[in-house]
C-alpha cells in the first residue's frame, strides 16, 4: 500500500478540476432544466420564465460560491439545449479572476445547440485581477436550425488603485455548423503590459456573435470558386496608377474650370469602380492645402457611396432570391442614411 503525505505549506496542489453540465430540454410548451450538474463552484438559480421572452424561453442564472476564479482553477462547463428549447443562461455578476501566483486559471465553455433551439449565452465580463492569468475557451455546435446569441468579454482592475496589469489573457471562441466545420474562429494571447500599451489602459473588450438559422451555415450544393490570381500583378499595378493620375487631373481640372461643386461629380463617377484613387486623389489636394476639409469629407464619402451602389446593384443582378433580398434592403439602408448624412451635415465655417 502506498501511502501519500498531504503536501507541505507552500507546495503545489495540481489544478482543481471541475466540470458542469446543464441541459434544458422542451416539455409541455415550455423549456425546462431536465438535468443538471453543479459540483462546487458552480451554483445556479431556479429556472424562470419572464413575459415577452421567446416562445417558452428559460432564463437561469450562473452563480459562483468560492468569490471568483483562483490560480489553480480548471473549470469547464457544458451547456445543451435539446429540440425546439429556447434557454438565457447569464451570470448574476461579473467573476472576478485573482492574481494567479505561480498558477494559471483555465475556464473552457461548451454550448451544444441542438435542432432548431435558441440558446442565448451572455454572462457578464470577467474581471481580471493585476496578475491574474486566465486561459479561457468558449466552444460553440450548432445543429440545423439552431441560433446562438454569444457574449464574450473582460475587464481590467487593480484592487490597490496603482494600474498594475494582468499577467497574461488567452482567449479562444469557436463555432462548428451542423456539419461539424469551423465557421468561425477567434483567438488572442496577450499580456497585461501588451493591453495597456495597445489600448491606452482601455479597461474593457469583448465582442457579441449572433449565429444560426437567421443565415445559413451550410451551403445546399457544392460551388466551384473563381481561380485566384496573383494580386501583385504588374497590370493592376499599373492600372491603379493610371486610374489615379486620371483622377488627381480630372479633379484639378474640374475645379479650376468649374468651381469645388464639380468635385462632387468627378467623386460620384469615380467612385462607382474604386475608391482608393479617389481618396488618395483628395488627401493630397488637401495636404497641399488645395481643397477645404469639408468637400475633401464629402468627396471621399460621396465615392464610397457611390462604390456601394455599383456593388449593391451588381449583387441584386447576380444574386440569387435570398441574397437580392439580403442586399437590397441592407443597402437601401445604408445608401438612405449615407444620404441623410451628405444632406443634411451643416458645412464647415470658412
């Protein structure tokens, strides 16, 4: 028999890992936790249903009973929505992740999705401790007809009010269509010191994914893809540059003979095929103080407009139903408020 000696003061106890599973299934009109489990420290809130929500939906909140995330915490949750479920898992507050010393914190997130249910998951930003080291990863499956409403964040803090970073911040976020590929991917390694001087000491990130049904995830035939050519090609290179000396004339000519108004149209034709000569084109008639700030604004603006018709119209022609529909109302949109924004923003003094 072997016997172990409990560790010494000061030594390394290995990582605590905990796993949870929470799975809601759709009974009677209504989502349901049809099981659950929840070691220590996990804890959750009874299941609710709130007036107004999604048809049936079951609102549960995420608790945690030990004060927050510590050095040798490796905690995974999963959570499955079945058939037809619609779930809101939140946590009631932000978990706070302490100074990991010598340990690193590991937090991995499973959300399974099943056929054509709506999970919603939306905790709060994890806040990270000066010398905390969080590994965190959020692993999204989506069966057909299934949505996702994700939320993803941090913030930073410092209990002694002295600015002192974090250690280090991994964070992966996956989502597989129902086929099984990865349709999209985020990962980001970064230190305390690599935040601070990046962001300015901007305290706060994250991101917020809708995924799912509202598009599809998988294409119903196989479409061959277009050669892809060497973009460097001296051609193109070029062509850009004609098109650009083309453009530094016609708006030199047109307001010399035909007063700053003319830009406007030089700016709309151009634009219909490329913007970059364009706003090359007026950044460096404003460099030399040829043109005033406000008809350099509107010029680049009124040819990305115009860009975005040419595109619009070019995909409601060779569109299929779906995307003309897609792309004509995101774009009448877009091209309206553009408009507005030409119209109706008052011109500069002088």
């Amino acid at each position: 028999m072997t016997v172990l000696s409990p560790p010494r003061a000061g030594q390394a106890v290995g990582p605590r890992r905990v796993a949870a599973h929470l799975a809601f299934r759709r009974a009677g009109g209504r989502t349901m936790l049809a099981a659950q489990r929840t070691p220590h420290p996990f804890h959750i809130t009874r299941p609710f249903h709130l007036a107004g929500d999604p048809d049936g939906m079951a609102t549960l909140y995420l608790q945690s009973s030990a004060g927050g995330l510590y050095g040798d915490d490796d905690l995974s949750l999963d959570i499955e929505t079945g058939r037809g479920a619609a779930a809101h898992v939140t946590t009631q507050a932000s978990s706070i992740v302490h100074a990991s010393r010598g340990g690193r914190t590991r937090q991995a997130v499973t959300l399974r999705a099943g056929e054509g249910s709506f999970l919603e998951y939306l905790p709060d930003p994890a806040i990270l401790f000066a010398g905390a080291d969080l590994e965190a990863e959020v692993t999204a499956h989506l069966a057909p007809g299934a949505r996702l409403l994700l939320s993803d964040s941090a913030l930073t803090h410092d209990p002694a009010g002295q600015g002192a970073p974090f250690l280090r911040y991994a964070n992966t976020l996956t989502i597989h269509s129902p086929d099984g590929a990865a349709i999209a991917r985020d990962r980001s390694v970064v230190t305390g010191q690599e935040w601070h001087r990046r962001t300015g000491r901007l305290p706060v990130h994250g991101m917020l994914i809708a995924a799912g049904a509202i598009f599809p995830l998988t294409r119903k035939r196989q479409v061959e893809l277009p050669k892809q050519e060497n973009p460097a090609r001296m051609k193109v290179a070029l062509s850009f540059a004609a098109l650009y000396v083309t453009i530094i004339f016609a708006v030199a000519a047109a307001r010399e003979h035909l007063g700053e108004g003319a830009i406007y149209g030089v700016a709309f034709i151009s634009g219909l095929t490329d913007v970059d000569a364009m706003t090359l084109s007026v950044a460096q008639l404003f460099s030399r103080g040829e043109l005033d700030p406000d008809t350099a604004w509107r010029s680049i603006f009124l040819a990305s407009l115009a860009n975005l018709l040419f595109k619009v119209g070019a995909a409601c022609v060779l569109g299929c139903g779906r995307l003309r529909l897609y792309i004509a109302v995101t774009g009448i949109v877009t091209l309206a408020a553009g408009t507005a924004i030409l119209l109706l923003w008052p011109a500069a003094d002088g």
